[in-house]
C-alpha cells in the first residue's frame, strides 16, 4: 500500500513541534524588545565611557524602555502581524524612537538637568536601540517563519464540514497559506459525504474525532457547516466541550445560541469566530508549569525526610511495599500510573474490581488510618507533578473502573479531563473529599471540578492550596 505524504508529515510534526500562539507571542517580543533597549543603553554608556551621574543615566534608560513599549503597543506593534512581517512596519518602529527620544529630551530640559547627559551617549543610545531593535525584530520573524515552513512552530488544525461551505474553507486555505497553522485533516459528516481533496486527508466522519483528538495532537477545531444547522452544531460543541481543543466556526443562526469571540492572528486571513477555548490558553499554561514544577521542587525536599519516615511506618506495621501504584485516567483520558502510601493491607492477589474505602474499613491499617485522616497517602503523588502527569491543583482522578461508570451517569463528565489532573481541587476544598455514596455526590463533584476547569487562574490554584492545607490539618471527610 502507497502511504498517503499527508499523514506522513503529520505524524512528523506531531512527535517535534512546539504549539505557537497569537496570545504568547506579544509577551515574548515585549521580552526581546526590553533586552534590546536595556542593553542598547548599558552598551552605549560603556563604549562612550561617559563621565557623569550613574543615576540620571539609569534614569533616562528606563524613562525610554517603559516609553517604547508603552507606544509600540499603542502603535500595535505587538499585534501578530507586526511581530511576523516586520518590514511592513519598520516606519512605525522608527517613529516610536523619533519620539520616545523627543520626549526624554523635552523631560531633561523642562527638569534643567539636560547638562547632566553626555550628547555623544544620547545619540549612541537612540542610533543604536533603533537599529538594534530593528535587527532583532527581522531575526525572531526569519527564526519564526522559518519553523513554521519545516512544521516545528505552528498550530495542529483538523476541519469538521461537508459540502459547499467545508470545500470553500479549504479553498480559502489553498489560497491564503496561513503560515503558522498545518491542516491534519478532515472529519466528513458521514463516509459517503467525502470532500474532494488532493492536500488534506479525510481522517473519519464527525464521531471519529474525539477519539482522534485523544490519541493526537490538535490545537484547534474548525467547524465549517451551514450556520442554519444550528442543532447539529451545538450538538457538535457539547461534545468537543470535553476535549482540550479551541473551537472555531467558519464562516457562513448558531452565532445567535454560541458565545462568540475573535479569532487569534495565527489563522491569517480565514473568517472564522471563536465559539469555545482551551483551559490554560496563552500565558495561563506558563503559570500553570511554574507552580507546578516550581513548588513540586521545593515541596519534594521539604517533605522528602517526612515520606522516608512514613515509608519506614508503613513497613513496620505490616508487611508489603510503601508505595503502591494504581492505573488513573488523567489529561484527554490517557491512562497513567498514581502514587500513593499504601494505607491498607497488602494483599497477595490484587483485587479485581476497586472498592473506595469506607468508614470503618477493616482493610485499613493503624497507620494507613492517620495518612488518610491526614491526607499524608497522597505525598507521593508529587512525583506525578513532577513526571508531568498530575498538577498540585485540578479535577482529582478517579481510578479506571470508576471513571468509566461515572462518565455513563453524568453527561459531560469528561470536560474534567480538559486539564491535568490534580492532588487536590476544587471539588475536594468544597466538602467533595473521601467516600462518595450518592449520584448527587458525584454530580456535585463534578460541578465543582468543571466550574475549576472553566474558570482557572493562578490566584485559584493559590486559593485551593490554602484551603487544601487547613483542610488536611482539620481531617474532614477522610478514611
């Protein structure tokens, strides 16, 4: 059989590339263009070996760092379009200097500290931050554009449309090349009902893509039916509202029942509208990481020689591993391996079906009791945070047997999956905690854990932590 070059060069693109985004790249040039004046004005007092008050010179830098970003902003130099085509905009750079430095020039001499600058350094620092910045700017685009053409610095989009309006989109593509995305494929509403395409492949029909979207990587959706098939398109968002994935609806009633926002720089030219987001999109997934590999570090040596202790405890009691492991769902439902103290009694053959524990279970042992009370079972679990599987904070994962009833009795129980799992949530600070026994037990856990994936933020996160801390002195609702 001829392989298809299509899904060759997806599945290339999918293991090396990093997930660019019009949200983050604004923050990263605001970065670049610092350095590159900050350094521009330290070089220049340097190399002209100006004699004079360190102080007025330390002054002038930053009154024209904080003045150049605020009126390269204000001018939308940050705007993605101007951070990938810089030549377009190179009158623009130049002008913010012109009067950023007019500006400097009018504060010292209405300050009547003009004196105090050595003129041969103000030129130095102007000539050179402009070029400076100029250089930089055309060297991250050529760097950019030049990942984006090998596929390493763009965005995985799969297609979801039929008929007229899905083959228009993908003329649209054809057309306009937006660089920094790659087309995976189509999804077809059904195998017969198949667009005729030499560049993009037809991947499945509509309920084949969540499957694809668990075991691939893919970014954004696109969504290209006719807007009067307003029932099958909501039908469309409450499914893909489960999933990890930026919805977008192409261009053609919907508008009127889906909360719609503008679509990122990154798609070009293409008319689409937003209709749903990622949790943790743009900078949120930064934050999110340097919490969790940031904190997880320090709360690892913090408690090393207290689970060492624990593990020694645990082993005196009874015999069998400190530790034992247990298969969870965790991120887009991928399988992963939890750590945990073992608090029960070691059994020879493992049990077949997971039973959560009880008041009063005789399978618990003395000290498995106080580790539960205290919620110490759950310390080695920072080893997941660590691995990348689990976060300090999100929806707490339910073992493999539970997960898949609980997803039978409660619509959308997935959407808890859109975020890594965590130590502690939500759920888990609002009295969700330990045995749940009631179908409204776990709706409420669920509520609570979608309300925290919909709605997350770092101050959240530092919240739960907080709460999570008095809780686990206190020993609420465990056993």
């Amino acid at each position: 059989m001829q392989k298809n070059p299509c899904l060759s060069k997806n599945r290339q693109t999918e293991q090396k590339r990093f997930s660019i985004s019009s949200r983050v790249i604004p923050g990263l040039m605001v970065t670049l263009d610092s350095l590159v004046i900050l350094g521009a004005g330290l070089i220049s007092y340097v190399a002209t070996a100006v004699v004079g008050d360190p102080q007025y010179y330390a002054a002038a830098i930053a009154f024209v760092w904080v003045a150049m970003i605020l009126l390269m902003n204000f001018a939308g130099l940050y705007d993605f379009e101007a951070i990938t085509r810089p030549f377009a905009f190179i009158d623009k750079i130049i002008i913010a200097f012109i009067t950023t430095f007019a500006f400097l020039l009018s504060a010292a001499f209405a300050l009547r500290i003009s004196i105090e600058y050595s003129r041969l350094w103000t030129g130095s620092f102007a000539i050179s931050a402009c070029l400076a910045t100029l250089l930089f700017r055309v060297l991250a685009a050529r760097v950019m554009g030049f990942l984006a053409d090998r596929q390493v610095f763009t965005r995985n989009v799969v297609i979801m449309g039929s008929g007229p309006q899905a083959a228009k989109l993908l003329a649209h593509v054809d057309k306009s090349h937006p660089r920094f995305i790659s087309i995976l494929g189509v999804f077809a509403d059904t195998h017969h009902d198949v667009i005729s395409t030499s560049l993009y492949p037809v991947l499945g029909t509509f309920d084949d893509l969540p499957s694809y979207i668990r075991s691939h990587r893919v970014d954004d959706v696109i969504v290209s039916l006719p807007w009067s098939a307003d029932d099958q398109i909501t039908a469309i968002m409450n499914t893909l509202r489960e999933l990890p994935v930026n919805v977008y609806l192409g261009a053609d009633l919907v508008g009127f029942r889906v909360q719609t926002r503008p679509s990122p720089s990154h798609f070009g030219e293409l008319p689409l509208v937003e209709v749903m987001g990622t949790p943790l999109a743009g900078w949120g997934g930064v934050q999110k990481a340097v919490l969790d590999y940031g904190l997880g570090i320090i709360l690892t040596i913090l408690l090393l020689p207290l689970m060492i202790l624990l593990a020694v405890a645990i082993r005196m009691e009874s015999k069998g591993p400190a530790l034992f492991w247990q298969q969870r769902y965790g991120f887009v439902n991928r399988v992963f391996d939890i750590y945990k103290f073992r608090t029960m009694k070691h059994a020879e053959v493992p049990e077949t079906k997971i039973i959560q524990a009880t008041r009063g279970d005789p399978r618990i042992t003395r000290v498995g009791r106080l580790l539960r009370r205290l919620s110490l079972d759950e310390l080695p679990q920072i080893f997941n945070v660590l691995n990348g599987t689990m976060s300090l904070v999100g929806p707490r994962p339910h073992a493999v047997q539970h997960n898949e009833e609980y997803a039978r009795l409660i619509r959308g129980y997935f959407a808890r999956h859109r975020v890594k799992p965590g130590m502690t949530g939500w759920a888990q600070v609002n009295g969700f905690r330990g045995e749940t026994t009631t179908i409204e037990q776990l709706k409420g856990r669920v509520e609570y854990d979608i309300y925290y994936v919909e709605n997350w933020s770092l101050l959240f996160d530092l919240k739960i932590l907080v709460r999570t801390a008095v809780i686990c002195v206190t020993g609420r609702n465990a056993y």
